[in-house]
C-alpha cells in the first residue's frame, strides 16, 4: 500500500504517488521483517537512504488552479500537516502494508486511535458492546464518554460467547476489545466475535497493543479495524507518543478520514519519523522480549510468594486454546499476584533494582506496574475484583537486557516480599 496512493493517503502529492506506489507493489512478496525496513518508503529529489523528516505545517501551490484541485480532491496532493503529511504518509502506507490492511491514519496517541475508530462509527441512539477488560482510559471512553452523547454501551465478559450474543440490540453497531486484555492477559477468541458482531450488523474493533502486529493479525480473523499505541512496541524505546487506525479503504473512508480531517487529532511528523525508525526493528525486539517473559513466567510459576502467574504463551493458560488459534507467539507481558496483597507488591516493587516502575510498557527497558494503584485505578473495588485485578496483581513488560539479569533482579526482589 502506498503512502501516496489513493487508498493508502487520498491526500498524498501525486509527484511521489507513482513510485511510491511501485515500491509498495513490488515489496508485497516480500516477508514481514522486510516489509517493516522498506514498505511504503517514499524518496525526495534527493534520494536519501532514510526516510525524510517533513517538519512543516502547510504546503505551497504553483498556481491558484492547483491549489482549488486540491481542496476538491482532484489533484491528491499534500494540503495541511493537521491531516496529510508525506513522513505521515510513510508511517501509514507500511503499517498498512505490515498489517494487510487496505489503508491507515496514524494519530497523536493510542488513545486518540481508540476514541476515533469509536467515535467515527457511531451517533447518538447507537449501541456500543465491549469487553470488561479493557485498559481504564478505554473503559472510560466506553462507560461514561460515549454515552455523553447519546451512545449506550454494555460491558461483557469478553470471554463467554454467550454474552457478546446476549448483549446484542437492534441498535448495536460496534464491538470493541482488547486481546489480550490489560492487565490480566485474557485471550478473546477473535474470530468468534467477530462473526457474532457481523451477524448483528456491527463491525468489530480491536485493540492488538499487547499481542502486537508480529504475533496477531486481527483483520485475518475477521476484525474489521485494528488500533495501536505506537507509544508501546512500536516506538519501543520511549521516546514518543503516537496511534495508529487500521482498516479497509472502505472503513478508513466512511468513518474514520473525515473526522480525522476535521477534528485534528493528528501525528506529529517527527514522531512518525521516530516510529518508521522503530518499525525497523520492532521483529528483532518483540521475538526477544517474548523470550524473555517466557523466562521470566517459568522461573515465576512455581514461586512460593506468587500466587497466581499469567502468560499466553503456557500451556496453563486459562485460554491456551485460543491463544494457540489465533496468536502466533506469547506476549511481552506477564502478570503475577504477589503474597500479601498491595503491601507485598509495593515491597516487591520497591526492591527492583534493574526493573523500573512505570505505568508504560514495550520498551526496551523492562518495566512493572502496580495496575490497581495506576492504569486500573479509577475502577471501583469490586470491578476490579471482577476482572481479577487483585492488590497484589503486577504487570511485568520485558525489555532487552540479558534473560538471566531480569529473572534475577526480580527473584531477588520477591525474597524481600
């Protein structure tokens, strides 16, 4: 997919459309990890081997002529930065291009991705179904934004099948989840809601940050929209913040370019730069990571002061099934309830030495959090419980140090619990 053809970026110049498109066409045979190094890659006059920074607000028109062409979309050239930019563009055309997906619009944050994809679908008298589990900021998107304009919502046990048809309305339009979910890395059978969803007339959503684009592809088993934060895996290392929406050309088209267009929540240039520099290794740093919570879920397992350990890549996973369906890997997150609820976590935390504390997660650097106390927070105690977020529950991400230096800083930790 290009980032300046018309489906990739209606939007993008036409003097770059033509082989930018031929660069896409020609790395469609290519393999995933090298489709992440060159897909999409648009070349300035200058033939520059990285992709270029275009750090500018508006473009300039050689005629008057030109410049109505392109507000009416006759001529797909670059207008304003709010809604087109040519290192956007690239950000756009080769996730799409790593996704499979028709076309993309990259945002300013996960959360603008998420909101957007909702919000472009939907009006007042419409009918949202979701999961319970979902990261809190998408929780409260669902439960107390949308409704503020007209927009019911009902929450499901996103395992349980039975539920996503039960909740089902004449008015539902959207299905929405995350898989796995965070922080207790549930495994929602994908494929089967979405069939549920389109049997009811709803398109389905996801949320695919914690499975990443390299072990789940949801537009394969049938999601109709894919969303990122780039923030995570995608950057990896940090530094920026960013989304990304993905979908058919159809769906980016109906719902999704327009308001994207008119609202603003737009990515910055520079970090869509920094993001095409993270694409190139997020194969080479997510396979590593995944080996390393897969390390650090079996030194943890049998752990006497861990009550509970959570990994999709075990065979004691309660959706081991479907997590061998439908993802091609673990995850680079693992979640374990420590002895002694909130007290215990806290002093376990607190005696990490090479493991940092931070709500982020999928960086290079191996991260914990204390969900109850942060991401989770605002949920009331007894959701929480519902969801199995219990005070003593963490969430480890794996970074990039050697396997055995975080096993052993968190071993050495939990003997002080």
């Amino acid at each position: 997919m290009s980032a300046s053809s018309k489906s990739a970026s209606p939007t993008a110049a036409s003097s770059t459309s033509a082989s930018s498109s031929n660069a896409s066409k020609s790395a469609r045979h290519y393999r995933p990890e090298t489709q992440l190094v060159h897909a999409g890659t648009t070349r300035s006059p200058f033939g520059e081997t990285s992709e270029a920074l275009f750090l500018t607000q508006g473009f300039v028109y050689e005629t008057a002529e030109q410049c109505e062409a392109r507000f009416t979309g006759d001529d797909p050239g670059f207008l304003y930065s709010r809604f087109s930019n040519p290192t956007v563009a690239m950000f756009e055309s080769r996730m799409a291009a790593f996704e499979g997906a028709e076309a993309a619009r990259g945002t300013a944050s996960g959360m603008a991705a998420v909101t957007a994809a909702l919000v472009g679908q939907l009006k007042a008298g419409d009918h949202v179904v979701a999961a319970k589990a979902l990261f809190g900021s998408c929780r409260w998107v669902v439960e107390d934004f949308l409704p503020r304009f007209g927009v019911a919502s009902t929450l499901v046990d996103g395992v349980d099948l039975a539920q996503w048809r039960k909740a089902v309305r004449r008015n539902t339009r959207v299905f929405f989840l995350e898989s796995p979910t965070n922080p207790t890395l549930e495994i929602i059978d994908i494929a089967a809601v979405a069939e549920i969803a389109h049997a009811a007339g709803a398109t389905l959503v996801v949320d695919n940050v914690f499975a990443t684009p390299i072990w789940q592809s949801p537009l394969a088993l049938g999601a109709d929209c894919v969303v990122y934060s780039a923030t995570k895996h995608i950057d990896g290392q940090g530094r920026c913040l960013g989304g990304i929406i993905l979908g058919s050309e159809k769906f980016i088209q109906d719902h999704i370019h327009m308001l994207l267009r008119q609202t603003g929540p737009s990515m910055s240039p520079f970090n869509a730069w920094v993001l095409l520099k993270g694409l190139e290794t997020l194969h080479l740093r997510v396979r590593r990571q995944t080996e390393t919570a897969a390390a650090v879920s079996v030194a943890l397992a049998e752990h006497r002061k861990i009550s509970r350990l959570i990994y999709p890549g075990r065979p004691d996973h309660p959706q081991a099934e479907v997590a061998r369906k439908q993802m091609r890997g673990g995850s680079t997150l693992v979640a374990f309830e420590v002895a002694g609820g909130k007290a215990g976590a806290f002093r376990f935390l607190n005696a990490l030495e090479l493991v940092r504390i931070t709500n982020n997660l999928g960086d290079a650097k191996s991260l914990v959090t204390h969900p109850a106390t942060t991401t989770h927070q605002r949920l009331k105690p007894e959701q929480r419980t519902e969801l199995g977020i219990g005070d003593g529950l963490v969430r480890f991400s794996a970074g990039l140090e050697h396997p055995d230096d975080v096993v052993g800083d968190l071993l050495a930790a939990l003997e002080c619990v």
